[in-house]
C-alpha cells in the first residue's frame, strides 16, 4: 500500500460516514483513486449513495469505490481457520471431542475487533492502486478497541515467549536440529508466537506510520466535545497522533470556544450545516460545490 490511509473517527451520529463519503468524493474529483471502506456494522454508506455495497468495491464513479465490510464473515473465517489449525496441531486428541468447543468461540471477547483488524489486513494486502483509502469507522468503543488491540496484543505476546522460552529451558528440549549446514526450528509454538508477534507489530507501524491521517470528527456540542477529548486521551496513551479535527454541522462558520482552545494546534477543517438530507451522488456534489471555499484545505 504506497498511497495515504484516512480513518474517519468519533462519537456516533457525529457524521462520520457523510464526513467521510464527501472527502472520498472531493479526492475523487481531484483525480485520486480512491477507496471508501464502511467498518462501521451499520453500514450508513449504502444510505448516503442510495446503493448496495458490499466485500467487493463497487465504482461510484471513474475514481471511487466503495467497500462495505461484513464482520461476520471475517469472524467465521477466522474461526475456520483457528478450528483446522487446532484439529492439526492437536489430531492425537480428538477422543477429547475438541469439535465441542468451537460452538463457544464466536463469543470470545475481542473477536469483533479482531475481525476488523483482519478485514484491514486484507484491504491493505489486495489495495494496490489505490492513491487513498478511507475508512468510515464504528462509534467510539468499538473503534479505540480496535486500534488498542495490536499493541495489548503484542504485550501478550512477548509476555507468553518469554514463558515459552523459559519453558523450553527448563525441559532442556532440544528445539534445533542441524541438517548440514542449515539449522530448522522445531518448536512450532514459539515460531508460532513469533510470527503473530510480526504481524501485530507491522499493525502497529500502520496505525503510526506517516502515511496514516487520523480524523477525529466532532460536533459543536458539549458532549460531542467531551468524548472527542477522552479519544484524544487514549490515542495518546497508545501513540496514535490525530492528524485533523472534522467539526460537522457548523454554522455561520463558529464553534465552541473550548473546541478550539482543546485542538488549538492541530489541522481543523469545518463543515456546515447542510440545509437539506444529504442522500445520494447529486446531493452530495452539490453540497461540495456549493461549499468548495471551506472545504478547500481537505487532503
């Protein structure tokens, strides 16, 4: 993925999938090829364009597409996958009737956070040509849970290799065998760990990295305002810099004073109140056309 990641976050009803709808637009018209992702399970894309969207990008015009997310699928492929890697690990055991145990894993906590990170994964993998993806992302909750994941992951992780290790120490296990010159690992658990640790730590860099623009999307209320500085907060704690603050539904061109004094310092970019619903292409060309001047300084 060479081209700019944009995650649209923040409470819900704030806005988040018309404020990003019009940025996938406005990129578009400017040329960018460019990819709206809908991560939010309900799915308000399908709404604002008036058409079904689904796994597969579906053109809204020569420059954009979209993409709806279907968490449940991804949650029944990991749960395919771990059920058939647990059966191969473990096939001397099936007198102990693992098959049993799979029925509980769909509400293992976490799991839909891990599906969207999955779904992520894969949009980056096969997103090739694209020049900006954005993404329209659940309410707050969900959203933090999902940007945490990797890095409580791989505290987990590193935690469970080092008792793998030490494990492995004490046993005195042999965990290598030379076969000429060459040296092939044999304790499949700790290769195991190792490479969930990489591919944690590569979610990690893609959360942080340059290229990805956090917009936290607000408005100009009281309690909008005040989950919009708790997400600061925690994006903080984890190292995830905000890139821009979306203020929606502003009017005559004025926000709270405490808004501003909060994010003094960072890229502000206002959207005004629209005087009708913004549903469908037209409706959402217009609005862009009609306000071109104040949405000037959008990527």
């Amino acid at each position: 993925m060479s081209g700019e990641i944009h995650f649209f976050i923040g409470k819900g009803g704030v806005g988040k999938s018309t404020t990003s709808a019009l940025t996938a637009i406005h990129l578009a018209h400017k040329g960018h090829n460019t990819l709206l992702c809908s991560m939010d399970p309900a799915h308000n894309q399908r709404d604002i364009f008036d058409r079904h969207f689904s796994e597969k990008p579906k053109q809204v015009n020569r420059r954009l597409a979209v993409k709806e997310v279907d968490a449940d699928y991804w949650i029944g492929k990991y749960l395919k996958e771990t059920e058939a890697q647990i059966k191969k690990v473990y096939s001397y055991q099936s007198a102990f009737n693992i098959q049993s145990y799979f029925s509980i894993l769909k509400y293992s906590p976490g799991l839909e956070e891990y599906a969207l990170l999955l779904a992520f994964e894969n949009i980056l993998d096969t997103a090739k040509d694209w020049d900006f993806i954005i993404f329209d992302m659940p309410p707050t909750a969900l959203t933090m849970r999902f940007f945490s994941l990797p890095f409580i992951t791989l505290v987990w992780l590193k935690e469970l290799l080092k008792l793998r290790k030490n494990i492995y120490a004490k046993k005195e296990i042999i965990s290598k065998i030379k076969l000429g010159r060459k040296e092939v690992e044999q304790d499949m658990v700790k290769a195991k760990l190792e490479g969930l640790i990489d591919d944690n730590r590569h979610l990690q860099e893609y959360f942080t990295a340059r290229e990805t623009k956090i917009n936290l999307v607000v408005n100009n209320d009281r309690l909008s305002f005040s989950e919009a500085v708790r997400t600061k907060q925690k994006l903080t704690e984890i190292g995830i810099p905000i890139n821009r603050v979306v203020v929606n539904k502003v009017q005559n061109n004025e926000i709270r004073e405490n808004l501003r004094a909060e994010f003094n310092g960072y890229k502000m970019t206002l959207f005004p109140l629209a005087s009708e619903g913004l549903l469908g292409l037209e409706a959402l060309e217009l609005y862009l056309d009609e306000n071109q001047k104040v949405l000037n300084d959008l990527p």
